[in-house]
C-alpha cells in the first residue's frame, strides 16, 4: 500500500480502499462539519451504523462538499434490534433514505447476538444472513459482512448460507489482537478491518508504544495504523481535528522491522474496549 487510496480486493472482486474513517460516538451537532473536514482531509472511505446515529450527518456533509456518490465508499450496520430477514431489510431501506443513496458500498451485521446470553443466535443470525443475502442480490449494496463475529458466528453462515461474508469488522489494535479469529479469517478470504484501531486513545502513553514509535519518527497513533495495515488489516481511525486527520493518513513512508511486530504483536492486553460478542459489555462500554 503506498497512500490512503490504495485498496485491498475483497472476496467477491470489490476494491475496499486500505484506510476509512469511523463515525462512532460523532453524533452531535458538530458531526457533520467534522465529517465534512474529514471529506477536505481527503477521506473518501466512510464507516457508519443506525447505532451510531451518524447517517444523516454523512449525507450532510456529502452533499455539502458536492463529492459525487461513485467516488466514495460507505459502509453501514444493521443494529441489533434490526436483526431477521425482514427487518434487517427494513433497516437497509430506512440507512438508504437517510443517507440520500440508492445504494451502499458494504452492509454489515453489526454484531452477533441481540442480546447478553441470547440462546437462539444460530437461526436468528441465519436469517438476518439470509435477507443480506437478498439485499446483496438486489444489486444495492456491492459487499456484504460482519462485525464483531467470532469464528463460530462465521461457521453457524458459511455452513448454512451461500455468500460467504466478505469482511468481518472487529475491535483490533495493539495490546488486543484477536489472534484467533483474525488467523480464522485469513483461512476463509474474509478481509479483517479494525474498529478502534488506536485503542479508544488508550495507547497513546504506552511505553513501549511510544519508544518503537520514536524509533520511526512517527506517532503512537499512525504506529497502530501502520500495525493493522501491515497485517494485512483495514483500519478505520476517528478524529475530529484536521491536523489529527490528516496525521492518521499519514502512514506508508515506513516499515515496522519483524522484531517490533513481534514485540507489538505480543504485548499485554492494553486498550481493550471491555466488550465480548457472546457476553456483552464486561465494563459498561458500548460499540
């Protein structure tokens, strides 16, 4: 990858570009002026969710900055009170309305379960597949994946669906890898991208982080950027100021040595959101 723009081929032949901005905790009356700096920072790749209450701020701040529609690439979430065949298919038709497209780049399942310790997740995450599928057939959306999946929510779809899951979104940085299900996804030509790919700002004190990173001349956080990208891994960082922005693009003029990718690859758990695909938020945090 040389800049921002290059782009990783997914599953089915779409070229998902290498680096995106989340929109995750941005809904509030500045969001769309900060989508909009992001847009002039260059961003064209932009994350969002009916969660997050972002979508009408991302069309906002798209129709301001007068960008055409074919030269993004937005990504949506269905909810998890929006999960089932149909109601996940009402959920794509209400981000369409309010994002003001005719279509979605990509479409996730935001996460697994509805609910802590929801038992009949099989048969409700097959079905809710199943109305993705039927999206994705309808020619409106060009891939279609997950979020926050572990290997066995991604076998319950392969071994009773017919498209496999283009990406699996997942919480991913330096001090919470997630080894097993990256490794898994790997195996199953399923790109992996990273939400939180900084650690929530957590990271940016951490000793070691930061001597490797003064070791490149660069910073913890293009660092952790730099970490996903080299593992092959999509990482979507969030900001709100310009200069930040514009320092998270910044990320290809190095290489991380084998040595420290071991080193960052193996460090303690640090940044860690505290929440679980099957047990819920293990310390009241919500993504």
């Amino acid at each position: 990858m040389k800049d921002m723009y290059d782009a990783f081929q997914l599953n089915n032949g779409v070229e998902n570009p290498c680096i995106g901005f989340g929109t995750f905790k941005a809904a509030d009356s500045k969001s769309a002026e900060i989508i909009r700096t992001a847009i002039d920072a260059g961003y064209r790749y932009f994350d969002t969710a009916s969660f997050y209450g972002t979508e009408g701020y991302l069309a906002e701040a798209i129709k301001a900055s007068g960008i055409k529609r074919e030269e993004l690439f937005i990504t949506s979430k269905a909810w998890k009170t929006e999960m089932g065949y149909e109601n996940v298919k009402k959920a794509f038709e209400k981000t369409l309305e309010t994002l003001e497209t005719d279509y979605l780049d990509m479409y996730l399942i935001h996460w697994p379960l509805p609910e802590e310790g929801y038992k009949d997740w099989k048969r409700l995450d097959i079905e809710t597949w199943r109305g993705m599928e039927e999206i994705y057939r309808s020619g409106r959306v060009r891939a279609i994946g997950v979020s926050n999946f572990l290997p066995h929510h991604i076998e319950n779809l392969l071994q009773n669906c017919e498209i496999r899951p283009a990406v699996d979104q997942i919480e991913f940085h330096p001090g919470y890898t997630q080894e097993m299900t990256v490794q898994y996804c790997k195996e199953k030509n399923i790109q992996v991208q990273a939400w939180s790919p900084i650690g929530r700002s957590a990271l940016l004190n951490h000793e070691m982080l930061m001597e490797i990173a003064d070791s490149y001349g660069v910073s913890v956080a293009q660092l952790c950027i730099h970490y996903a990208l080299q593992r092959g891994i999509i990482p979507l960082p969030k900001s709100s100021t310009i200069e930040r922005m514009k320092q998270n693009q910044d990320v290809f003029g190095f290489e991380i040595s084998k040595e420290d990718m071991y080193r960052i690859g193996t460090m303690a758990q640090a940044g860690w959101s505290g929440l679980h695909p099957d047990f819920g938020s293990i310390r009241g945090a919500s993504k």
